[in-house]
C-alpha cells in the first residue's frame, strides 16, 4: 500500500515531525511505501521514505497555511495513494494526525469577540471545521483525552472517529541510559560544579512553552540559591526578546541557550529537573521522556501528558488557574527538596511499562485499517452523510437501538422533574442506565428582551450547560456527564435543543443535606470531617470556577450534590464526590468579572444562611477561597466581602417576603394571575408577578413554597 503524508514543514528538533518520521518508518518496515509532501525539509531523509517539497510564499501563518493546502490538493488530484495522513489541520484528509491543540476552543476562551472576524481567525477555525465537523469524512488519530474533549464540544464529532493513541516514546532513545557516560561526568562536561542545579526547559517555541515564566521563576530565586542554579534552554526559536527579559531581571548569566540537540537523554541524566510552564501544549512528550529518564518534572496541566507526572509521583503539576507566584514558589520547593532521589527512582520504574512505546504500531494499525474500510466503498459511492446538529455517544446510541434522530430524542417520554417557559426536565432509562433529558423548545423574543433589558444573558438552548460541562470537566470539578446533545434551528428566539446527561450516583442537595445542622449541629469525629470536607470542596469548586474565568449564576446549595463515603477509620473517602449541576447559565470568559463572584458567592452566603454555619466557618470559607492568610483578607480586602454579605442578606430578605406571599397563595388556593388580579397590595402584587414569570428560577422557589 501506498501512504501519503502531509505537513506544512520538517525540522529534526519538532516533535510532530519525529512522530510522522516514526510512523513513516514503521509503515516502511511493514512493506509499504510513504511519500511526505512538505513546503520544507531540514535534515536527514530516512531511507524508504519520498519526500515531496511544495513550494509556497506568502507574508503570513495563514495565507502560507492557504497556499499549502491549495497547491497540495492538486498534486494530489494527480496521484493516487491508499490514504492521505495530515499532520496539521488540512481539510480533505482521510486521517489527522491530532497533534495540534483545539484553535478555536482556546481562541474562545483567550481572545475577544473581535478577534473571531480576523483573517487569521477565519482562515484556521475554517481549516480545523473542515477536519473536525460532524460532517467530515476524517477520522482521528488522538494524542489526548483532553483535547478531544474540547474538539468534541466545538464540532460534535463522533466518538467513532477517533482512536486514542499511547503516549508517544521511541524505547531504543530511552531504554539505553546506563551506556551513556555517569552523571558526574556529564555534569563536569557542562561546566557544572556538584552543588550546581541544573534546570531543563526543552522545546521549539519558546513562547508556547513559557520560557519567560521560566525567566520570571528563576530570577524570584533566593540569591544564595540562584547562584548556584542554571537553565539549560533546549530548542529552535529565536532568542532575543528572551535575552532582553534575562538582562532586565540580572539572571542573564544563569541561562544558557544550546540550540537543537540530539543529546537529550544525555543532559536529562545530568539535570535536577525539567522545568515545562507552558501556555499551551497537545501533549508534552518532554515531560514523559524526563519521566522515564528519572528527571523530575514540574509542568503546567494545560499540556495532555501532564497526568502521568501524577500517576508516576515524579514531581508537581501547577494549578489549573496558573499563578506565577505559585510556579515560584513550587521551583524553590523542588529544588530544596529531599524527595528528589525518590521522584527519580519513581520515574525510572514508570518507563518500564512497555505500553509507553508502542504508539507508531497503533497508528499504523489503523491507518491499514483505514485503508480496508476504503475498499469496501464502490468508486461511486457516497457515504451518508452524518447530521451536523447531533451528538450521541456510542453507549447511548446502542440503547436507543435506532431511536435517535433529533426528533425522536425531543420526544422521549420520561418522568418530569421541572418544566418551565421553553424548557423541560426529565428522566428517562434506557439499556441498564438512568439519563436526564434536558429540552429546550424557544423562550420568544419577548423573554429575550426582558433579560436584555435588566442586562442578563438569556437562555435560549442548550448549548451553554454543554459548554459549561465540558469546561468543567476539563477543570476537574465534578459534573454531570454529557450522553447526548442536538441543536436544530437559528433564531434564537424559537429554536430547539437539547442535551441528554448521565444520571448521577446520588439525588441528595446539598440544602437537603445540611438543612437539619441549624437544630443538630455535627458533633461527632465522623460528621465533623464530612462538615469539613463539604466545606472544602465547596470553596474549591468557587475557587477553581472563578480563577479560570466561569461563574455559575445560580450558585447555591441546591445545585450541588452529595455523594459521600467512610473509610473504615471514620475518614471520607476519596470515592466522595461533590457535584456540581444545572449549568445552563453558566458564563465563562477569559478572567470572571468581580461583580459575577459576588454574586457566585452571595448565592451561597443566602442559601447556607438557614444550615447553621459558625463564624469560624465562615472566615475558613474566605482564607480557603482566596488562599491568603486571614490577616492579609481582612486588612485589603474587605470590599469584596462586604458586598457579598450585602447582596446575600438583601436576596434572604427578598425571599423570605416572597415565601409569605407564597404562602398566602397556597392558603387561599389560588394562582399566582389570581391573586395579582385580588387586592393584594403593590409590592405583593409585583412580588406575585414575578414568581409567576419566573417559574423555577434561580432561587428554587418549589423550596421557597416547602418551607
């Protein structure tokens, strides 16, 4: 068989070029043949292997991008190949090799809403719809759970397209370390001194990588310690602006820049540590061959290998919301530690597992597989094509044997649990598993414009809670899991949608749960630890939320769900699970407005109001939220609190009146229109209206009415 490979340029020092060298080499092996088309080629050309070089200029990324795909495209029409690999995003490939992180979902989130009508923009989102719309005949081969995910949020792709492959090692680069030359003397070779740390940042693209981070957390070093630490910087890029930012903060003589090198596995044996703070990473293949090499890693989570410096125990992973004060803080601490022997050895014993090395055999496994499913299509045959407002995942699919296109999954029968101005909540099993269907049907223009006008962003489908899902997820604060979502129809006044959810372990709120401790306080080792542990996880999940640009808009204790275990000592469990639900408001930007995390937090000041928290309680949730110590919150920051106590004391007020009147209602047996009509007075009357336009909204009024 016959393989083409396509990629805008090759360099020896990128990753995504090793990794299509690597596959080009297995395929080679197997008996076929691999032509690469390239606008550049620096380096070696393995045996085997054709390489095509398409000439293309243009002033920039995109229109150089443009020129490629137009000009490969022909040369293509001109020759036939079994399957067409693209190793970036280009449209009318039979395979993408995903070695690219979600453009327009990090665009979304780090950029302003002008920037989505650049050319650079709508050049690349084009380029990436091409190859990941519902629509699209490319399959994937996926590096990363994570950024699949976010593919999957922004396109719907189907699960079937992709295939996740292993992490991405050659095992002959790794597997011979003890013949390289001993520590001592690869150190003395570098110039370095016993009591010298050596710190590594490896990688072409030094901005992506945070190389200035690296600047900016060398020179907070103590000066006793940075004297006695250098950077090893580790790639192709240019250099100069990072020089200046060196100079500027005096660390310019503790970091040297090498070049590309091809004696990587030598300077990690060397290192104390690889140091990858980077904004933006598919995966970081750096950080699983220092792993295995037993260099100790300190990274960011952004990048999709980050997990195995977790599961191998060798070093930290930062926060989600990144902190340079806490990349300072965690360098000082790695390189003072004593756990450096053990970060190495735990690393050394990670790299034996074999199924780190076999990622070229999986690939090419599937694109023979490809390949097979190529040939069962008559020339003449067209695929069906799939529906580009419908998302179900395989499980689901095979539950509903045949019942889900997108008017038979708006029509699903099930028991109701709330139903409101255009939207329905229900749940319904199907196969062996419980699901909510949550159903949006068109608010009218008139709902639209009342929200607009006391400046509130309407509701008018579902497509925020499923963004709202996904960006939880990808936080790491326990959701709901998505099993399906639709959308059909443009205005956004009348058109339809829906999103089908996982029904989770537990019913039980929060409110429900804590209600009873104003009269039974927890008072027992066992409950005081669940009390404790609540209150964690509650901070944690409004720290986390806000730090990284969302908040919640009904953020009260009925939205969160309880699902706690004990070990046999009487300490919960790390099987307990807080659930965050009901996202269907959530907002998300790049930084969380000051006003929306009062309102977050004044929503739980309301609702806890009633639980019998202490003040203890309280100023613990504070120090917690804003990791400070308590001092430092009450002398300089005051303001905020002050406006959160404010709105929380002033909504308890608001609807303790409303409960009143509602009660009133329930006396007398009448409807809220009813009443409005009576001789109620102004106020109640207005009060009255609003519940009834509201239905269920923010505050839960059925548990207004309960109490």
């Amino acid at each position: 068989m016959h393989f083409a490979f396509c990629l805008y340029k090759h360099f020896p020092y990128s990753g995504l070029s090793l990794d299509m060298l690597r596959i080009a080499n297995e395929c080679t092996q197997r008996g076929h043949k691999a032509t690469v088309f390239t606008g550049s080629w620096e380096g070696d050309v393995p045996d085997g292997v054709e390489v095509v070089l398409i000439k293309h200029f243009a002033l920039t990324n995109h229109t150089r991008a443009a020129t490629f795909h137009r000009k490969l495209r022909k040369i293509l029409k001109t020759r036939e190949f079994d399957v067409v690999v693209g190793f970036n995003k280009i449209p009318g490939m039979d395979i993408y090799y995903c070695g690219d992180y979600c453009y327009v979902g990090r665009s979304f989130l780090r950029h302003s809403f002008f920037y989505r009508f650049t050319p650079r923009f709508l050049y690349f989102s084009s380029f990436e719809r091409g190859v990941f719309e519902a629509s699209s005949r490319t399959n994937i081969l996926s590096l990363s759970d994570r950024e699949k995910l976010i593919y999957q949020q922004y396109y719907l792709t189907q699960d079937s397209r992709f295939l996740c492959l292993p992490p991405t090692l050659e095992k002959a680069r790794w597997a011979n370390l003890d013949q390289l030359p001993d520590r001592a003397s690869l150190r003395t070779s570098l110039g370095l001194r016993d009591d010298d740390n050596l710190v590594l940042l490896i990688g072409s693209g030094f901005q992506t990588k945070g190389l200035d981070r690296a600047i900016l957390a060398l020179a907070n070093l103590p000066k006793e310690l940075l004297e006695r630490t250098k950077l090893f910087v580790v790639g192709q890029d240019k250099t100069e602006n990072f020089h200046r930012l060196a100079k500027r903060h005096d660390v310019a003589d503790n970091i040297h820049f090498l070049g590309g090198r091809k004696d990587v596995p030598a300077l990690m044996k060397a290192g104390d540590m690889l140091l990858h703070p980077a904004y933006a990473e598919t995966t970081g293949g750096v950080l699983l061959e220092a792993i295995v090499s037993g260099l100790p890693v300190l990274a960011t989570p952004v990048c999709g290998y980050a997990p195995h410096i977790k599961m191998a125990d060798a070093g930290y992973v930062l926060r989600k919301r990144f902190s340079q004060d806490e990349l300072n803080q965690k360098l000082l601490e790695m390189l003072l530690s004593d756990q450096k022997d053990r970060w190495r050895e735990n690393g050394l014993k990670y790299g034996q597992n074999p199924s780190l090395y076999v990622m070229p055999q999986r690939a090419v496994d599937f694109i023979e597989q490809t390949c097979v499913q190529h040939r069962l299509y008559l020339p003449g045959e067209q695929r069906q094509k799939r529906d580009e407002s419908l998302y179900i995942t395989n499980e689901l699919r095979q539950a509903l044997k045949g019942e889900d296109s997108f008017y038979q999954m708006m029509n699903i029968e099930g028991k109701v649990y709330r139903e409101a101005l255009g939207r329905r909540t229900l749940r319904f099993t199907r196969g062996n598993k419980d699901y909510f269907l949550k159903m949006h049907t068109g608010v009218g223009w008139g709902e639209i414009v009342k929200n607009l006008t006391y400046l509130r962003a309407p509701v008018v489908g579902a497509l925020n809670e499923w963004h709202g899902v996904h960006r939880l997820k990808d936080l790491e604060i326990d959701t709901m899991t998505v099993a399906a979502y639709g959308i059909r129809g443009k205005n956004p006044a009348t058109k339809h949608s829906f999103i089908v959810t996982e029904a989770l372990p537990t019913e039980t709120s929060l409110e429900d749960f804590c209600g009873d401790w104003q009269h039974n306080p927890p008072r027992t080792l066992k409950q005081v630890r669940l009390k404790r542990w609540i209150l964690n996880k509650v901070v944690e999940t409004a720290r986390v939320i806000h730090e990284n640009g969302a908040n919640h808009r009904d953020f009260y204790l009925c939205h969160f769900l309880l699902d706690y275990h004990f070990e046999a000592d009487n300490r919960v469990s790390p099987e307990s699970k807080l659930y965050l639900i009901d996202l269907h408001r959530i907002q998300m930007r790049r930084k969380t407005p000051e006003r929306w995390a009062v309102k977050d937090i004044a929503g739980l000041y309301y609702s806890s109001k009633e639980i019998g928290l202490t003040t203890r309680d309280l100023l613990r949730f504070m120090k917690l939220y804003r990791g400070k110590p308590l001092r430092e919150i009450l002398r300089s920051e005051m303001s905020f609190w002050r406006k959160v106590v404010s709105r929380g004391n002033k909504l308890y007020e608001s609807e303790k009146r409303k409960a009143l009147v509602l009660e009133k209602l329930k006396r007398q047996n009448a409807s809220p229109s009813q009443i409005i009509e009576g001789d109620f007075s102004e106020t109640a009357k207005s009060d009255l209206h609003e519940v009834d336009k509201a239905g269920s909204s923010s505050a839960d009024h059925r548990q207004v009415i309960g109490k």
